[in-house]
C-alpha cells in the first residue's frame, strides 16, 4: 500500500541503547524491497502525482532540519512498464526531533521518521503528543511494559509486537482528531442506532401486561 493506509507507522522511537543497531536493520530491509505491480513486488505507486509532491515536501523540510536520510528519499529510476508510475523510494529518517513535520503531520507514503528515547517516560510522552491518535504499535519482550502500555498509550489501537492486521471483533476507532465515532464490532453497529426511552401507563388500557415490580408485589 506503499504507506497509504490509516494505520500506517509513521513514527519510530527507539530505545537509544538498540537505536544504531535498529537502524542498519532496518535499512538493509528497505534496501532490498522490490517496486512495482503489487502483486509481485513489495511494495506499489502512490494514488497520484499530487502525493509524489507531497512526499517530495517532507524529504525537503527533512533536510532542511538537518535530519539523516537513511535509506530512499526519491523516486525510483524504474524499467518499463513502471517508468512512469508514481513510485516513490520507500524512506527512513533519522534523528528527527519531536516538533518536526515529519512527526506532527501525516505523511500517508512509504516515509517514516525515527528517533531516540532514552527510558518508557519519553517512550509514552512522545508518542501520545500528537493530534492525531488512530493507530500504535509496541514491540518488547517487556511484559511489564506491555500491560502498563494497555493504560498510558492514547491510541484507539494498540498492536502488541504485531504489525496487524484489525480484527473483525474489535472496534476501529481513534483518539483526539482521529476521535470521531467508529466501526467493527457491536459498538460499531451502535454507532448507528439511538437509544429511546418509552414510559407507558397502562393502567387506563385493556392490555393484560405484569411486570416484574408487580410480580414482586403479589409474593
């Protein structure tokens, strides 16, 4: 989906004690994903020039900020029939800060930011300042962590050393300006229906009708 996709990771904070050793991970994993037709590549296009543009303006406030390009940062010189599509390299950016557009703005492209934290207090403070709050994902071998991150983490969904996907049972749903309503599971259905509350006497009526308070009474 080449990014585009509302649960998308776009911010990477990483305990600075694994953070050099992450990121050559992760670049020697971008370095060897393959573009083109998805259904036989790694990853596809951008839906449109305008979010190849877009995506050009992050690279550029990003070295403007003096953060590292680790990996990607342009369009792909491809082979037909993929020359002229609307791929973009998929891009990891290191030592981005947290007031960064990088961070407080959503991409929605194959570009992620990366940064250091240095214990679980800048871990929880850094990720839930943010406008929006849809979707997080957790990976430790720490089960203190990953229970305390159920209660500290203000994202409508939590992934736990998983990248996904969403489950039919559980309600889609996010905080702050991702806050609005939901779908998936019953309180999904709920979303669409209104409680109504009908008080009726019946004491002037023919309907045979007992209630439990009435059934009460009689014993």
């Amino acid at each position: 989906m080449a990014g585009q996709s509302c649960i998308a990771a776009e911010r990477l904070y990483v305990h600075r004690d694994v953070y050099d050793k992450f990121m050559s991970m992760v670049r020697y994993a971008v370095s060897h994903m393959t573009l083109g037709d998805p259904k036989h590549s790694d990853m596809g296009p951008l839906i449109n020039r305008g979010a190849l543009k877009t995506m050009a303006s992050f690279i550029q406030d990003a070295k403007s900020s003096g953060f590292k390009i680790e990996t990607g940062g342009d369009q792909p010189k491809l082979a037909a029939p993929y020359s002229n599509g609307y791929f973009f390299a998929p891009t990891i950016i290191g030592g981005v800060t947290q007031e960064s557009k990088i961070f407080q703005e959503e991409i929605f492209g194959p570009v992620v930011g990366a940064m250091e934290v240095s214990d679980k207090e800048e871990l929880f403070h850094y990720a839930n300042d943010s406008k929006y709050g849809l979707a997080s994902y957790l990976f430790t071998s720490d089960h203190n962590l990953i229970f305390e991150a159920f209660e500290r983490i203000r994202f409508g969904e939590l992934y736990v050393n998983m990248p996904g996907p969403e489950s039919s049972q559980g309600y889609h749903t996010g905080f702050r300006l991702t806050g609005q309503a939901g779908e998936g599971s019953k309180y999904g259905i709920a979303e669409y229906l209104k409680i109504k509350n009908v008080y009726v006497d019946y004491s002037g009526t023919d309907l045979q009708i007992e209630t439990v308070r009435e059934d009460l009474i009689k014993e």
